[in-house]
C-alpha cells in the first residue's frame, strides 16, 4: 500500500458523504471544492463574453479562457495552444474528427479499423460516416488478454486503411493497449491517422502526445475532476488547417457575406458560437488542482482499492471479473444472476455503481455477456467502501439465490 494521503484528498470533496459509497467515477468523476469554487466565482463575479467585446472584464475573462487552453496544451505535451479545440466532451470530439476529417477525404472501400473494446463514441461516429461515404468499418477482435493487440492490428493494416480508432484505456476492462507499438504500426501507411480516445485514459495517464505521435486525442473535462458540457479534440497542428469548419455560427469565420465565408484558423473555425466559459474555467482550475496532487500515488492507490475488491468479491461463489490488470475499474458478474438484479439491491444498499452494457454493445458480445456491473475506484475512496461493498454484494446474492 503507498502512503497515499486518501483523507486529505477525499475532504476535498463536498459531495463525499457517509450515506452514499461513490464507485462510479468512470462515468463521472466527483468534483474538488477549487473547481466548483471557480465556476460559482465565474457565475457570481465574472461578466461578459470572450472574443467579442472591448470592456475590461471581457477583456479579462477572454485572457483566462486561452490560458486555460495552453494549460491542456501543455498538460498534454501538444505542440502549441492553436492544436486544442474545446467541444462539449469526448463524444463531440470524435464527432468532429470523423465529420469534418473523415467525412471530405474518405471514398468508397477505405477502410476506418476500430477496436472491440470501443465506447459507442469511438464506434457510431465511425459507422455513420462509412454510411456517408461508401468507406468500410473494419473490426479490430480482443485478444485473450481482453485487449486490441499489435498484432491483431496488423493483420487488418493495408493501403486502403484511411483511421484507426482505439481508446487509451477501456471503460470496462480499464485495459490500455500497447499505444508504442500501435501507433508504430500505423506510421508504416502514411495515409492512415490515429484516433485516440482518451475519455477514460486522461485522468489516470496523459499521454505526451508528440512523443507518442498521436493525430488526434478526445476526451471530456467531467472525468477529469472538471465540469460536464466541456471537452477537448487535440489535433495535430498539419491536420487541423485541413481540415472544414463542421458548425457555422459567430467567431469563426474573419468574412462573411451571401456569396460566402473565410473560416478562421484552427481552433477558431471548430468554435462556433459562444462557448462553454464556465466549462473551460472549471477545467483550468481542476488541471491546474490536479498538478498539485501525488497522482502516481494516486493511480497506485486507486488500483490497490480495484485488486481489494477483485479479491473480496472472488471468494463469493460464481464471481467473474472482466478487468485487465492494474486498473482502477472492476467490471464484474455473478453467473445465473442478472446484473441488475444485483445492481437494484446495491442501489437500495447506499452502493453507487453502473450495470449495464456501459455504452459497449460490440464489447459486452465480445464478453460473453449481456452487461456487467462496474466499480471505478478514485483516490477518495477507501478500504471501507471496499468492504462496503463487498457485504453488500453478499446480500444481494443472498436474497437472490433465496
Ligand atoms: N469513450 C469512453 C471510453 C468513455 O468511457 C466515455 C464516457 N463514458 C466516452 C468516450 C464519451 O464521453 P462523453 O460522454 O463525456 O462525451
């Protein structure tokens, strides 16, 4: 166990009570006072739009809102402020990357490979624009291991290949694939791009992005600690100025008339419309909070609290676990019962977790199942709400069984 200061990191955070245990930080992370401070202080202090008018304070909010920008840009090793693009979330990310990418460059038969283990976001964007287009979606199966291997991609790379989507880590099996040897692969065909989607993988690895050489990366400031309805598309600086406007509105063109308009540069032309300020404070602030916390310590210990659970829950008769080593996540069932049979008891028990197929269908076939319920561990959650659990698992499968 490390020496992880759980107490102190958990009083941070106000909607942490005694009535409820939290176990469903994958699908939205609990926020710190400081991120729900900077957005009440934006609402109740701060007026005015940003790149619009001439006034001080909007003025000022605009200088905030483009710092926070090259606050992500450097958290994620990106090669400038002009590469991040704010969205709503993840989901929108990689709607923009497959409609104004995809969309004008992909022609019958190319091919779009996309892992097993995807979110529908990193799925039906992909399916939609294939419908457009003519392009193929190519599947990309599990490995034993329960992840989309080098190998495995490979074997589907050829010269039609035009993206290949995979997600950093899986928000079921909490796997994250060898990205090294991945994104090795896909640089012996130059036509192909990499889409990373990050919605999982962000609050418990960045990735440096140049190093790693990826093309584009999504994800959401809501699992991140930040607020909901703000998100990044982190794109390389080559692809963006290629890339259309896929929203008109204001502020991101420079002209416009009836014959037509000049879209700004990258990442002005993707941001039609005023934007979510109070999204990108908050995202600032929960970045610039996260900067300050022992995050390996962190990530260790939230691990620790999965493999407690993992084997607490193993010595219960009929437990299957479906979870790649060393993750925060344990998707779980218990043979011959439903899922959610298990998951009205846990609710009724004060355990806050999700059941179902977690937005996965593909994966949840690729499992063998029809659902899993799923607890994510944070680093405010304890060895009690471990144990919590488990005895609450234990009474569901009691009164089940009966
Ligand atoms: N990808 C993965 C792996 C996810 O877990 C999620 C959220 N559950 C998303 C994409 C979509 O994120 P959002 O709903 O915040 O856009």
């Amino acid at each position: 166990m490390s020496e992880f200061d759980f107490m102190a990191y958990g009083r941070q955070f106000p909607a942490l009570n005694d009535e409820v245990v939290y176990l469903d930080s994958a699908a939205t992370a609990l926020k710190p006072e400081v991120v729900i401070a900077a957005t009440e202080a934006f609402y109740r202090h701060d007026s005015g739009n940003v790149h619009r008018s001439q006034y001080a304070a909007a003025m000022a909010l605009t200088v905030r809102y483009e710092q926070a920008r090259r606050q992500v840009a450097d958290w994620l090793n990106a090669p400038g402020p002009d590469s991040i693009v704010w969205t709503r979330g993840a989901t929108e990310s990689l709607n923009l990357v497959a409609q104004s990418y995809a969309r004008p460059r992909l022609r019958p038969g190319d091919e779009i490979i996309v892992s097993e283990a995807e979110h529908h976001a990193n799925l039906v964007p992909w399916l939609m624009v294939a419908q457009q287009t003519g392009a193929k979606v190519v599947k990309w199966p599990l490995a034993a291991d329960l992840l989309p291997s080098p190998a495995g991609l490979a074997r589907l790379l050829n010269d039609r290949t035009r993206m290949v989507a995979v997600s950093q880590m899986s928000n079921v099996t909490g796997g994250c694939p060898d990205l090294a040897a991945i994104i090795a692969l896909v640089r012996r065909f130059p036509q192909a791009v990499i889409v990373l989607d990050g919605a999982q993988g962000a609050v418990h690895r960045p990735p440096d992005l140049i190093k790693a050489d990826i093309d584009f990366y999504a994800f959401s400031g809501h699992k991140l600690y930040g607020p909901t309805g703000i998100g990044v598309l982190y794109g390389k600086p080559q692809l963006l100025a290629q890339m259309p406007p896929w929203q008109g509105g204001g502020k991101m063109l420079s002209a416009a008339a009836f014959e037509g308009f000049t879209p700004m540069a990258p990442p002005q032309r993707f941001e039609a419309g005023t934007p979510n300020i109070a999204g990108v404070i908050g995202l600032g602030a929960a970045l610039d909070w996260l900067s300050r916390q022992d995050r390996d310590g962190a990530e260790l210990y939230s691990v620790s609290l999965a493999d407690l659970a993992q084997e607490l829950l193993s010595a219960l008769p009929g437990f299957r676990a479906f979870r790649c080593p060393g993750s925060s996540l344990l998707s779980f069932d218990f043979a011959g019962i439903h899922h959610q049979d298990i998951a009205m008891i846990l609710a009724q028990e004060g355990i806050a977790l999700r059941a179902g197929q977690h937005c996965a269908q593909p994966l949840m076939a690729a499992l063998g199942v029809t659902g899993t319920l799923r607890a994510s561990f944070a680093p405010y959650n304890t060895r009690r709400d471990v144990h919590r659990l488990a005895a609450a698992v234990e009474k569901a499968l009691t009164l089940l069984r009966d």
